[in-house]
C-alpha cells in the first residue's frame, strides 16, 4: 500500500505539469525558460531541468526534500532550485512560479520597480522590486530575490524574468498572471508618457473599500 506521502505527491506533480502546461498555453513560459514547484509539508514537488513545460507529464516532475535532496523522479531538478527552496525555508508559502514572461521580463530590463499604476498591485503585496542580476541557478540570485519579496508574493528578477509565490499553486500562477498584466499596462502605458503612481493615501483608500465590501468574492444577492 502506498504511503501517505506518496499519494500526496502524486496528486502534486500531476498539479505541477498542468500548471507548466497552463503557463506555456498562455505564452508565459517558452521552451524550458521557467519552473514551477509545489510543496506538501517536507518534500517539494519540482519541474525538471531541460524540460519542455508544454508537454510536461507527471512522471517527469522530481521530488526534493527541503535541503534539496532527491525523494522520488528520475530527473535533475530545474537549476533554480536553491530559489524554489529559499522562498519555502523563509516564507513557508506553498507554491513558487518563475518565468520569463514577455512582459515581466522586459520591465525588468530597464526598471528599478513596478511602481504602482494600478490598484491591483496591491494583490502582490504592494510595488514590486527588481532584484540585482546575477547568474542564474546561483546562490547570489536566489539572496537577491528573497530579499526582493519580503512582504510581496511577486518579485522581478533585472535581465531574467520573474517569481511568484502563494498558499496554493493556483494562486501562484494567478499571481504570475496578474503580474504579466501589470507589467503590460506599465509597458504599454510609458510609451504614452509618465505614468500616474499610485501615492500611500489612494492605496490605503483601496484597502479600506475592498475589506468593506468584500471586493473579490461571489456573494449572493440580497432579495
């Protein structure tokens, strides 16, 4: 009889392939440019390296535990891995997404921030950082985004792409979703002239309605 362990992490790299599936769908992920992890208690559900994430199956995606040892998969782990890892040890979110999304990735070529033009950056935590470039896969990489995400679930990497993280997968990938449309708007929105930021008040303002109203949720209409 299989373990309980194993039957979670079944369910977690079927979720991890359909999510890469969904991202190079959406044109977010092309080729093997990006990864995606979910986590069930110690272990860590992860793409692979040189993989292609359309046709990503299952069987393809390896387990890790949290120091990065191999549990189970027959394939090397995406070389992000030390960034899958440090977002879980330090945020205990259960779900990371990076990407090289056409958007995102082209804001953080020439930006120091995402500041905010739209009120739905505060979904990631408020204006997104840049994290400094540095080599991909290294240590250097995965401390400058870490730091970049303190107190966001969104953060651009400089010359790279982009990281997401959530309490589930699906909220991971939304995040990455929401952050390609901002930065869309943001890109789009420069080549018309400055745009408006946001300033603390109007945020706070946006705070307030959404807490009272209940902006977000289905609600049944009242008779």
């Amino acid at each position: 009889m299989p373990s309980v362990n194993a039957v979670r992490l079944h369910a977690e790299r079927e979720r991890v392939a359909a999510a890469a599936r969904r991202l190079a769908a959406a044109g977010l992920v092309a080729g093997t440019a990006g990864n995606v992890s979910e986590r069930a208690g110690e272990l860590v559900a992860v793409t692979p390296t040189g993989a292609e994430l359309a046709g990503l199956s299952a069987e393809q995606i390896t387990v890790v535990d949290l120091e990065g040892r191999p549990v189970e998969g027959r394939l090397e782990p995406t070389s992000e891995l030390d960034l899958h890892l440090g977002v879980y040890r330090r945020y205990g979110s259960a779900a990371v997404v990076h990407t090289h999304a056409p958007a995102a990735t082209a804001v953080a070529c020439v930006a120091t921030e995402l500041p905010a033009i739209h009120y739905q950056v505060l979904a990631l935590g408020g204006p997104v950082r840049v994290a400094p470039y540095a080599t991909f896969g290294s240590a250097e990489l995965a401390a400058g985004v870490l730091e970049a995400l303190e107190g966001r679930t969104a953060a651009l990497m400089a010359s790279h792409g982009a990281v997401t993280h959530g309490h589930t997968l699906d909220a991971a990938v939304a995040g990455t979703e929401l952050l390609e449309w901002l930065c869309d708007v943001y890109a789009r929105a420069v080549t018309l002239g400055s745009p408006r930021v946001l300033g603390e008040d109007e945020l706070s303002d946006v705070i307030r309605v959404v807490a009272r109203r209940g902006y977000g949720a289905v609600r049944e209409r009242e008779p």
